[in-house]
C-alpha cells in the first residue's frame, strides 16, 4: 500500500474518495486550503493546511511524506462563479495544476488522478449520451480551465515523466452509505442537497430552473452519479498508475494518459428528482416553477462505457433512489 497525496481531499468528492482509499490500505495525505472543503469531512488521513500554489510546501510534503501518487480535487467549482470572475479560476485551477505537476515532476512522483468534468463537453445536444472523443467545448472559464489541465497532463505524459488519469465526473450527489459525511455546500446550489433541505424545512421551497425544454416533461436532464461510486472509480484508476509503477508488472516507462466518463448512461429530469425526494422524505416540499438558469444545457448523460470495460467500474449505489436515501441519511442530521 502507498502514500497517497490528496490535493483538495477536505472537500465532497475528495472526502469520499479518502474513505474509500483508507479501506483499501493506503496512508493518506491531504492537502487542502479549506476555501471550500472542511476538516470535519476528513475521517482518516492526516491533514495540512495549505495551497497548491506553494511549490515550496508541496515538494516538503512529497519528500517528507514519501509520496507515491497524487489524487488531484483542489479547484474552484461553481461555473457561474466562473464567469464573474474568470482569472481567479485560472490562477487557482491552472496555476495550481502546473504548481502541482511541476513539483510532481521534479520529485519524481509518476502517477496522477485528476478529477475533471462532463463540463469539458459543453453544448453538444446532438449526441444521446457523451463519450470520450466528443470535441471539447467548454461554455465557461470553469469547464475550460478544467480542459487545459487535461492537456497539462496529457501533454506531460507524452515527454514520459509521468502517468495520468482524468475522470471526468457527471452529477455527483448522494453521501456516504453510513451517513459519516455527505454533501455541504455553502451557499448550496444544487438541486439534491436543496430538495432534501426543502423537505427538513430549512427552506421553504425548491424551484424548477426552466419547464420548456426540448425534453419529456420539459426540464432539465441530468446523470447522477453516487459519490460512493465516484470515489471507487478513483482506487480503480490508482491502483491501474501504481500497477505501472511496479517494475514486475512489464510495463514500459512511456508516460501514459487517458480520460474517462464517470456516470451512469442513464438520464433523470428535474421533475424525477423531485418526485424521489418526495417519495424517499414522506415529505410532500413545496416545488415552483421558475424560467431557465443561464448556461443550462438540456441533457447531460455520459455514455460510461470505456469506464465500465477499462476500470472494471461498476456504479452499483447509482439509482436515484438508493442515492437519494444516503444523501438524505446525511442531510437530516445538519441543523437549519
Ligand atoms: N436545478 C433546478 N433548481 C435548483 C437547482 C438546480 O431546477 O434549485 C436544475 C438545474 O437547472 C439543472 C439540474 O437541476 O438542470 C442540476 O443542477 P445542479 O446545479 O445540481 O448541477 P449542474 O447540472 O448545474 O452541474
């Protein structure tokens, strides 16, 4: 077992994936500047408060720590925050990638997960699902800071001197099947985490961006996906860099690079969404109709295939029910 780096593991994604990896026996690292992320979703692991744009401190914690690879979450997230502001989010999500690689690199770390997003695809409304080799065409700084660090490491890969994986996530929701942590934004602007607050009464109701899309019942479709699921996916995609590592494993040393959709092929409305929070609650929230948040594509829906096949990933907590019931074992608990 390894030592694990996770660059921005305080945070919904990264603390799930820290579960997950502490089961599998790894000794985990993170490195989190909290913007975002909190100390209490870290239930393992040891934690240092930090950026990724301090070479200095990442290329201590790599030799202090003996790291074997790197699981990358640390960004800014919220695409309209994007746009208002776009340089913040290409010093923090590119400037910290390069920061992150170069210090990588030059401490002769090989192996990199990289989380990244469907948002990389943009519009593309022509295809039923998304899969891999779709052109890339971001509608916003988020999604395209995201597709730059893609190349970064593509790129990187190629001169040889490392091993990266890109997984490029759809909806994640639901939480941790013990209910131990789950999803906190703050403010929340997603749609699971506010029905179930519509439901406990921490707001009065839950509205519906947009009822006149070219869809069945005119909202929006998603892919969700369990964030249990989205960390299995991550050990999947380690374990395949470390195995390169191993020099019985008779692999070459050529840098090797792949991208892959992590969803579940299958596509749920607005309206599904909240039907199940309703049903899963017992509680019949207040739901209003509202006109299209800007950006808004009609469908997203990830064709997983190469996921299933090459990781060996199966996305098993992933129906809308099931992951509704973890996230609300986690919701109820949080006060108003
Ligand atoms: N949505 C909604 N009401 C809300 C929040 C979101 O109708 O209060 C819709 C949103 O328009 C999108 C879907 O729910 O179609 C998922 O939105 P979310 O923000 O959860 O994730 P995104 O798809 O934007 O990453």
């Amino acid at each position: 077992m390894a030592n694990i780096l996770v660059a921005g593991g305080a945070g919904f994604i990264g603390s799930h994936t820290v579960l997950a990896l502490h089961e599998a026996g790894h000794h985990l690292v993170v490195l989190d500047n909290l913007s975002n992320g909190s100390s209490e979703n870290l239930l393992f692991g040891e934690l240092i408060v930090g950026d990724i744009r301090d070479g200095a401190l990442l290329d201590r914690v790599i030799t202090d720590h003996e790291i074997k690879a790197v699981i990358h979450f640390a960004a800014s997230i919220e695409a309209g925050e994007s746009v208002k502001d776009p340089m913040a989010f290409y010093a923090n999500n590119v400037g910290g990638s390069l920061s992150l690689i170069e210090s990588m690199v030059r401490n002769g770390v090989r192996s990199i997960v990289f989380s990244s997003t469907a948002a990389v695809y943009g519009q593309n409304e022509e295809a039923e699902t998304l899969s891999e080799e779709l052109p890339k065409k971001p509608i916003n700084p988020y999604g395209h800071s995201k597709w730059m660090v893609e190349c970064m490491l593509k790129d990187t890969a190629a001169t040889g001197a490392l091993d990266a994986i890109s997984l490029r996530y759809f909806n994640a929701a639901g939480g941790d099947p013990e209910g131990r942590i789950g999803e906190r934004h703050d403010p929340e602007t997603h749609l699971i985490p506010l029905a179930l607050d519509a439901a406990r009464g921490a707001r009065n109701e839950v509205k519906i961006f947009g009822t006149d899309y070219d869809t069945p019942d005119g909202t929006c479709i998603r892919d969700y996906i369990h964030v249990s699921d989205l960390a299995d996916a991550h050990a999947l995609a380690l374990h395949q860099l470390l195995d390169r590592q191993d020099p019985s494993s008779g692999q070459t040393k050529a840098g090797y690079y792949d991208a892959f959709n992590l969803g579940t092929s299958r596509g749920h409305s607005v309206r599904d969404v909240m039907n199940t929070a309703k049903k899963v609650t017992g509680i019949d929230f207040p739901v209003i109709e509202d006109t299209r948040r800007p950006g808004d594509p009609a469908r997203l829906v990830a064709d997983a295939t190469r996921a299933k096949s090459e990781l060996k990933w199966s996305p098993d907590r992933s129906d809308l029910t099931t992951l509704m019931e973890d996230a609300w074992r986690f919701r109820r608990t949080l006060g108003n």
